[in-house]
C-alpha cells in the first residue's frame, strides 16, 4: 500500500525545503514519489522546480482553489488518478494558509484502498513559531493533528528559543514527535500513524486569504527585486516571482518571507505561465504590485 504525506506550515515556514529533502531521499533509494503542489497564484512556478529530481508527470500542481475546502474534490481526483504501483509514495505540499484539521479530516474520505490513511507533518519556523498575531490562531492549528513536526531555521535561534517553542507545541499536539531537518529521517515516515489528537476547528474564512498576480518585465538589475519586494506593504506575507534580469540568458526566481528576508536564487528552465509576480496577504491587489514594479524601476540604483 502506498504512503500519503501532507505537509503543512505557515507561509514561509520551510515546506518546500522539507518537500525537497524528502524527495531526493527516496529518489535515491530508487522509490517513485508522486509530489502534489498546491498554492494560491501559479503553483505550476514552484512544481517547475522538481523537474531536476522527478519526472514531470509524477509532479502535480494545484492553482487557486484552497484544498481544505473547495479543492478537496480536485485533490482527490488527482490523488486516485496515481496508478497503484510498487514503492511508491505520493507527497502533498498544502498552501501556507491552509486549514490543516480540515484538510486531514476530508482528505481521507474516497480514496483508492491501496492508499494507507493520510499523514501529516508540519513545519514550523523556530524564530517566527506565535510571533504571527492574528494568524497565531491559523499557525496552531496547522500543527494540531500533525503526526511529526519539524523544526525549521533553528540554527538562527537560541537553545531557550528553542526549548520554549518545543513546550508550546507540546502544549497544542503532545502526541507528535518532534524533530529538525539535520535529524529527519525519511525512514520514519512509512512508520508514522495518524494523530489521535483532538482539535479545536478554525473559522474556516480565516484560511481563506486575498492573492494577486501580475506580470513581470525584465528587469535591468537584481537591486529591481530587492525594491519591489521594499515596496509591498508589510501586510502581505508572501511574496515571490520569476523573471529576466537583462542580458542573462535565465531566469531568475526570488521571494520575500514573512519576516521581510529576500531570498533570490536561479530558476529551472522557463516558467511555464510565463514571468510573474505573486502575492498572498492584504494588500494582494493588480494596481499595488503594478505600482511596485513601476517604483522599482525609477529608483536610482536600479536605473
């Protein structure tokens, strides 16, 4: 029977970077990961990415619909269309803001019965973990019926940061184990059961937040990217894009965390839907990402 992993955590947390170790575990060890992307604006960006280590066709990406609700079906149909086969196991990367419960509660109704019942893990960024505010409510939920949860960017915080986020989600979920990338073992994962934990349900309209996005010119330098993401107002939490920077031949990809960090870094190939700019958060508007880019390019170190 086959595997089948969610993993969730807040924007940003490190889902990807998990998502990425745990595929190129298994790859090696000769097993067929089928890898599930689901985000608000183009997920096909970030499943482009998994095209060095899988297949095209065992990567699957869902746009738009949020999966812990109206996606559900979507979800399933993608999951039962897998073809039953030997070692493997299929991976499911939910949106930043998803419902978690909700997700593990509808995911497990109507799948094929060479599917074991569905695991969860949760990611949780050490240094942010309740420093959210009004989303501390979403970022708790997100880890309520998690059989493992992994602690990210760890080594940035101190060993009583540390201690004091391990007892906080020990208070929420006392039943998962709890451990770091550095010490994940991918073994674990096949021995994992579902939670037995019992959670509280969120206001769903909580998990359901605005995204935007907009085209990307090419850009004349990287400083561009470092103004746009300057430029969007703090309250929208997620941002990333892929463009052209001129007279380099690829593209490149970048994001801003929650904390406000730019990350930029080369991009596989060409993105399918073409160069774009997106957004998740208040604010996630056309006119304000427009402006942004306009802004972007009369500063005088970017000219």
């Amino acid at each position: 029977m086959e595997a089948i992993i969610s993993i969730v955590g807040f924007l940003g947390a490190g889902k990807t970077t998990l998502l990425k170790h745990i595929v190129k575990h298994y790859t090696n060890k000769n097993w067929k990961p089928c890898v599930v992307l689901n985000d608000y604006e183009n997920a096909y960006m970030d499943a482009q990415q998994f095209t060095t280590q899988i297949e095209l066709n065992s990567i699957k990406a869902l746009t738009g619909s949020c999966i812990c609700c109206s996606g559900i079906e979507e979800l399933r149909n993608i999951v039962n269309r897998i073809p039953e086969r030997e070692d493997g196991i299929t991976l499911i990367e939910a949106n930043g803001t998803s419902d978690a419960c909700a997700l593990m509660e509808f995911l497990g109704v109507g799948l094929k019965k060479y599917f074991l019942p569905p695991i969860q893990i949760s990611v949780v960024d050490v240094n942010n973990w309740q420093k959210r505010g009004i989303h501390n409510v979403l970022e708790a939920n997100q880890i309520q019926v998690s059989s493992l949860i992994v602690l990210m960017h760890i080594s940035k915080a101190s060993k009583n940061r540390q201690s004091r986020v391990i007892e906080s989600i020990k208070k929420i979920n006392p039943y998962a184990k709890i451990t770091t990338l550095d010490n994940f073992d991918t073994i674990l994962l096949t021995t994992l059961t579902p939670s037995k934990n019992k959670f509280e349900k969120l206001e769903h309209k909580s998990a359901h937040w605005s995204s935007c996005s907009v085209d990307l010119p090419i850009l004349p330098n990287l400083e561009c990217i470092n103004a746009i993401c300057l430029k969007l107002p703090k309250s929208i939490l997620r941002v990333k894009g892929c463009t052209k920077i001129a007279k380099q031949s690829t593209y490149t990809y970048f994001e801003r965390t929650p904390d406000g960090k730019v990350l930029i870094r080369a991009f596989n190939g060409k993105p399918i839907t073409g160069p774009k700019l997106l957004t998740i958060g208040n604010g996630s508007q056309h006119n304000i990402l427009e402006e942004a880019i306009q802004w972007s390019l009369n500063q005088p170190n970017t000219i």
